[in-house]
C-alpha cells in the first residue's frame, strides 16, 4: 500500500510540474514577442492560436483522456495513433483550404502555418502521453512537456531576436517538437510497447514505426472509436472557440495591434486555466470513484477543488485591482498599463472559469458527456451576441466583458447539470438499497 501510494504522488508531482512549466512556458513566449516584437507580433501569433486551436482540439476527441481511461484495451495503441494521424492530415487540408480565403499579409499565413505544423506535432505526442498514463508512467509525460515548455522559450525567443520575424520563431518551435516527438516521446513508446506486449497485455505487437502504425486499424473499428470520441472533440471546439471569439471580432475592428494588447492580457487566464486542468486531472480519479460510491466525499472534494480556485481567481482579481498597471508594465511594457481595465474583468472571467473547470470535471465523471454539448452552445451564443454588441463600441474592455458574460453562462448551466447528475445518481442509490433490502427480506422469509 505504501508503494502505491509513493508512485501515485510520484506520478502527480510529474504531472504537476509539467503542466505548471508548459503553462508557464506558453505565456512567457506572449511575454517574449511583447518584449523582443512589437503588439503586431503577439497579434499575429495568438491570431494563428485562434485559428488553428479549434480546428486541433476538435481532431484531438480527446483521446488521450479516452485511450487513458481503456482500461479493457478495447482499442489497441496503433488505432489511436492511426485515428489521429488521419485526423491531422485532414486539419492539414482544412487549414490551407480555410487560409485561402482569409485575407492575411503572406508574413500572417505563414505564422498560421507554423503554429499549426507545431500544434500537429504536439498532437501526436498527445497520443504517447495517453498511453504513458495508461501504464502509469507519468514521468515521461511531465519530462516531455518541460522539454517542450523550456525549448519553446528559447528557440521562440532565440528566432524572434536574430530575425525580428515571428514566421521564423513559429516554423523553430515547430521543429523542436518535432525532435521532441521523433528522440523522446517515439523513443519511450516504442521502448514501453515492447515490453507490454511481452507481458500480454496488449491485443497487438510491438511498435516498429510510426509509418507502419499507420492505416493498421480496420475501418469499422475506427468508425466505431471516431463515433465514440465525437462529442468529446465537440465540446472541445466550442470550448476554444468560446475564447476565440472576440478576438476574431477585435481584429476586424480594431486590427491586429489592439488584438495583441487584449490578448497578452487575456493569455493570463489561460495560464491559470491550464493550472487548474493539472489539479481537475489529478482529482478526476477520486471524484470518479466517490461519484460511484459515496456521494457525501464526490460532493466535498468537489467543493474543496472549487474553493480552491475560488481563491485563486480572487487572488489574481486582487493583484489586478490593487497592482494591476504595474504588474502589466512589469510582464510586458508601460504601453500595456493602459488597458488595466481589460486585465481586472479577465481576472474576474477567470475566477468564474476556473471554478467552471471544476464543474466541467464532475460533469466527465458522472459522464454526462453529451449534455455539456447545448452548454457550450448557450455560452457560445452569449459570447457571440455580447462582442456583437459590446466590442463596436468599447473596443478590448468589450471583449472583456464578453468572455466574463460567456463564463458566467456556463458556471450556471454547469452548477445545473451537476446539481441533476447528483439528484439522479442519489436516486439510483436509492433504488440500489431497496433491491439490496428487498433480497434480504426474501431470504430472512425463505429462512
């Protein structure tokens, strides 16, 4: 017992330290192309963010969330990989179809290009992720996102400083995630596979190749795992596209410069998001087995993760009210003091969004899966209809206030639902003890 539980704090701590690094590592390239480039420059590359992000995670179907939880090993590690791989190659297509006929400056398209060329990479790394924590080897997973956080400061910042070009500093980042994938992530899969399928507890062979995986899975096979994987890779989408919307309204509006000072402010909250999802991931085990089995712990843990990050978007709220222009002038230039307005409103969207996150986990783990679907619909709407109405006029406070009315949104659809899923599943308990009464009775009586 006290080996299990000193490999999963092991396992949780690599977990943590990756997800912190990587997160930290995201924001700090907005920091480095607001330092070393000019707002333009953070315009066009969270532009290419926002174009590429919903179509990836859409293709992603959340995978490696789903190839992790497999615990029959219903589909063998070649069919995830050969389902993202021909994923991928359709946001290849898609990407160049969609960027045809959006004009953007050629320097624009190739960022957009890039970006997506690094973000298809990390993808399939994605799918090695799934199968190191199925086999609860979450080392490799924390080691590989520190080495993608620390190589994409540094060749970001090392291309954007000699170049003064970000296209540069985008097609860098793509190729070291590439080396990543191709001498760390591969090496350790292929080294894993060998001796899993050694002990028989894989349906399929060793790994040989990348090139050999792919097309191994049967048609039907795929099929069935793409229709099962279809409303994750949904809800994903709407997600992301929740908070690309009013930057794409702030572009047309106001351009690619008060797009970069709005979004070096907004990637804060993402920062903290990404936070927060290490500490959902590490939780969703237990909220799994309490939602099974004791309700009373679901409901308290559920509660504890939620004051948790209660408290840590007051905390980031009160940093902005109170140190707000400094901390902006400090993290990027006195030109992004201005704008403290904007960073107060995303600090108070983010304290709604992160306790969301937490109501987003239970909803995965009572699997109400499907039903998060109209949610992200409705909050779509919202941030549609509010940057319609409110960016014309107030520029990036406006789409502030978009996303915190976007968020708001879901927390009560999310506090709804959860507050359904427990009433059912209490009721089914219910029913469970009066059958389990029902057969004690029957057989005191035949006694």
């Amino acid at each position: 017992m006290r080996m299990m539980k000193k490999a999963s704090g092991k396992n949780f701590s690599w977990l943590f330290t990756g997800n912190l690094i990587y997160s930290l590592s995201q924001w700090g390239m907005v920091v480095l192309l607001a330092k070393l480039g000019s707002p333009a420059m953070v315009g066009q590359y969270v532009l290419a963010l926002s174009i590429t992000a919903p179509v990836i995670l859409f293709a992603n179907f959340q995978l490696r969330d789903f190839q992790a939880t497999d615990a029959n090993n219903q589909y063998s590690f070649q069919q995830y990989l050969t389902l993202r791989l021909l994923s991928m190659t359709a946001v290849f297509l898609l990407i160049l179809a969609v960027t045809a006929f959006i004009p953007l400056s050629l320097n624009t398209l190739l960022v957009v290009w890039f970006v997506c060329a690094a973000k298809m990479v990390e993808s399939v790394s994605d799918i090695y992720f799934g199968l190191f924590q199925r086999n609860e080897k979450m080392e490799y997973v924390g080691k590989s996102m520190i080495l993608k956080g620390v190589s994409s400061v540094l060749v970001l910042g090392i291309s954007v400083y000699l170049t003064q070009s970000i296209a540069a500093g985008a097609l860098a980042l793509a190729l070291a995630w590439l080396g990543i994938l191709l001498f760390y992530d591969m090496k350790n899969g292929a080294s894993m596979l060998h001796s899993v399928s050694a002990e028989g507890r894989l349906k399929k062979g060793r790994l040989v190749s990348l090139w050999k995986d792919f097309g191994k899975g049967e048609r039907s096979t795929l099929k069935g795992l793409l229709l099962l994987v279809l409303p994750l890779g949904i809800t994903a989408t709407l997600d992301s596209l929740n908070s690309s919307i009013p930057r794409y309204f702030l572009q047309h509006i106001g351009g690619e410069e008060a797009l970069g000072y709005y979004s070096a402010i907004a990637y804060i909250m993402m920062a903290g998001g990404t936070f927060v999802n290490a500490m959902t991931q590490a939780s969703s085990p237990r909220l799994s087995r309490y939602y099974r089995d004791n309700l009373q712990r679901f409901k308290r843990l559920l509660l504890q993760i939620m004051g948790l990050c209660l408290l840590l978007g007051l905390a980031g709220l009160s940093a902005a009210y109170f140190m707000g222009e400094f901390l902006l002038s400090l993290l990027y230039s006195p030109d992004y003091a201005a704008y403290n307005n904007v960073f107060i409103i995303i600090m108070l969207a983010s304290t709604i969004w992160y306790m969301t996150g937490c109501l987003s986990a239970a909803l995965t783990v009572s699997r109400y899966i499907k039903l998060q679907i109209p949610v992200f619909l409705l909050t779509c709407l919202s941030i549609i209809t509010s940057s319609f109405l409110l960016i014309p006029v107030y520029g990036a406070t406006g789409a502030a206030w978009s996303i915190c009315i976007g968020m708001g949104t879901r927390f009560v659809c999310s506090f709804a639902l959860v507050l359904h899923a427990l009433s059912r599943q209490a009721a089914l308990a219910k029913q469970a003890e009066q059958r389990e009464a029902r057969i004690a009775l029957g057989d005191i009586a035949r006694g």
